[in-house]
C-alpha cells in the first residue's frame, strides 16, 4: 500500500512542534519544518508550465531561509521538475523528496502552521496523504503565546479568532476526510504520549516505534527547553505543566471574554469553562472598555484573514536573504531538515 506525505496543521504554540518531532524519530519518516510553502509559494507565480513562471517560483524559494537551510540542490529540482507535471504540488514534493533522500528515510512529511488552509489543495494532488490537526485549550494557547512573545499582551481578540478559525477548519476538514484528517489535543499528547503515538502511527500507517519518545530526529527542539514556554525542561522530557497554565497569565476579564466567544468550539473539545466573578469595577472595566476593544481586534483579524485567503500571501522580508550564501550553510544538513530554523521567531508565519 502506498503510503503519502504526513502534514501537520494547527496553530503556533499549540504541540505542533511537539507531535513534529516525536514523528521527525520515527525510522520512516523524514520531517521538514515551518516550511510553509502552501502558505506562501502555493498560486503565487501563475501556471508552472510556463519557464517564466517557474524560474520566478524557484528564484523566490533560493532566497528564501526556511528552504536555503535545509540546503536543497536547486540545480537537480530544476532538472527533475520537467519530467513530472509542472505543479506546485510536485515541486513542493521533490524539495521534501530529496531531504527524506538524504536521511535515508522512505517517507516525508511537513509541520507548517495553518496547514488546514490547504487541506482540498493537498488531498487533490496527494490522496494519499494523512493530516494530523493540533488543538489546545484557546485559553492555555493564548497564555503560551504571551509567555514567548510580550507583544502578545492584550490581542486576546485576536487570538480567539484565531483559535476559532483554525477550530472550523478542524470540524470542516475531518468531517469531509474521516479517513485522512486527525484531530489530537495537546492536553492529550503530553499526558498519554505513548498511547497518542501509537494511535498517531496507526492513522498514518506506520508501526509505532519506542524511540519515538526520545525525539533524537528532532535534537534541536529536544534539547532547547522541549514543550513548555514558562521553563526550560530537561531533554526528552514532556511535560503536562504548563496545562491550566492561563489562570497565572490571564485576566478574569480576558478569560471571561474567550469563553463567551469559544464556548461552543470549547466545549466540543471537552474543554472546561472557569467559572468567573468579577466585581462591579471588573465588569465595567470589561464591558464599556476590554469587550469593545477586543470585539474590534477579533473582527480586524478575521477581515484580514479574509483579505489574505483571497488575494494570497508573500513571504515576509525578515525570510529572505539577498543571496543563499549569506546563510550559514556549515551545520549538518540532516540535523537541519529535522530540527528546522529558529531564528528569529516571531507569530503567526
């Protein structure tokens, strides 16, 4: 039986990276990270048939960071990319292709963030593919977001869209592909380990292996601090602290705002709702001030998601470099194509 990609979909700081490299320490699978080349390659240079185009597409990807790292020989994609049909699809693949040929692992797979965008997209081209969807509790994502990155503070509008966007992408998806779309919680993965990975392995068609757990394909992230953003935790550790996380991060205000928003979604995840009191002052401070604010954050996002799902998005300056060799290209190349880029990070891309 044939076995396709494994993509992983999901919001930042929501076990993405997590689920990527205890799959990146499987025998089998070949794990590229936050390449996002649906996101941002996907359509963007018209037909690929045409030389025009694809020289266009190829010039962006040879500038672009998260590609140049994983040090791609440009020349031999330039090459095989005529004898197979000139799609995004397959260029994609072939740049995923060689980096599981370099591992010596039979089978490739991709964790970029909102990778659920482009479910219809992947399964046409790739029927055979599997997609593995992250969802965390909303308020414990936002709570992670803010403890990484401090211009975070106050957009829980923002994130609550977010996280409900990404929540009907899930419903969407894996109702219209039972068989190929899977949805796991963090709360889940961190507490269960073994048992979520074996139910993952099962899914996409791969015995579950023990090393899995020790997250040696993906050293990078095992070694920087593992899944928490409030401490640095000892390599290979998984750890379930940082769940209910946001009542030390959230106000009583913002927690109230989330769960009136996310209720529903919140509840079809099992996802408990915190009973909140607030005094007069708390609830004037919410309703005449925070809730109007916020409101306006969380509409602003979704008209800009709009914008940006119709009209495509670009690669941000910050990603691409004049020439590849500005990059530091001395570092081992498997480790690279497990562990990814962590320069510089920064949400949302």
């Amino acid at each position: 039986m044939e076995r396709g990609p494994v993509y992983i979909a999901g919001l930042e700081r929501s076990g993405t990276s997590l689920i990527y490299a205890l799959l990146a320490s499987h025998p089998n699978l070949a794990m590229t990270r936050r390449t996002n080349l649906w996101t941002y390659f996907y359509n963007q240079y018209g037909d690929l048939s045409q030389q025009d185009n694809f020289d266009r597409c190829l010039g962006m990807m040879m500038r672009y960071k998260r590609l140049v790292v994983l040090q791609p020989d440009f020349e031999r994609i330039r090459r095989e990319f005529w004898r197979g049909e000139p799609t995004y699809a397959w260029l994609f693949a072939l740049i995923h292709q060689h980096c599981a040929e370099r591992l010596g692992k039979r089978r490739w797979g991709d964790k970029s963030l909102n990778t659920e965008r482009y479910v219809d997209q992947i399964f046409a081209n790739f029927p055979t593919a599997k997609i593995i969807h992250m969802i965390r509790d909303p308020r414990d994502r936002y709570a992670s977001s803010r403890a990484r990155w401090r211009n975070m503070k106050g957009k829980v509008g923002a994130a609550t869209a977010m996280w409900l966007a990404s929540m009907r992408w899930a419903e969407r998806n894996q109702q219209r592909y039972p068989d190929r779309y899977k949805i796991v919680r963090y709360e889940i993965l961190v507490a269960e380990p073994e048992q979520t990975l074996r139910e993952t392995c099962a899914f996409i068609g791969e015995d579950y292996a023990p090393t899995m757990v020790a997250m040696d394909g993906a050293r990078k992230f095992r070694d920087a601090g593992g899944n928490s953003s409030y401490s640095r935790l000892q390599p290979g550790h998984i750890s379930t602290g940082s769940i209910g996380r946001f009542r030390k991060v959230m106000s009583q205000r913002e927690i109230a705002f989330m769960q009136v928003f996310a209720k529903r979604q919140m509840a079809a995840c099992e996802y408990e709702l915190d009973r909140i009191q607030l005094s007069l002052r708390d609830q004037l401070l919410l309703y005449f001030a925070e809730w109007p604010i916020n409101l306006a954050r969380l509409v602003a996002w979704r008209t800009r998601e709009a914008i940006q799902n119709k009209v495509g998005r670009t690669v941000p300056a910050r990603r691409m470099v004049a020439h590849a060799q500005h990059l530091d290209t001395n570092q081992d190349s498997g480790a690279r194509v497990a562990s990814g880029s962590r320069q510089n990070p920064k949400p949302r891309d």
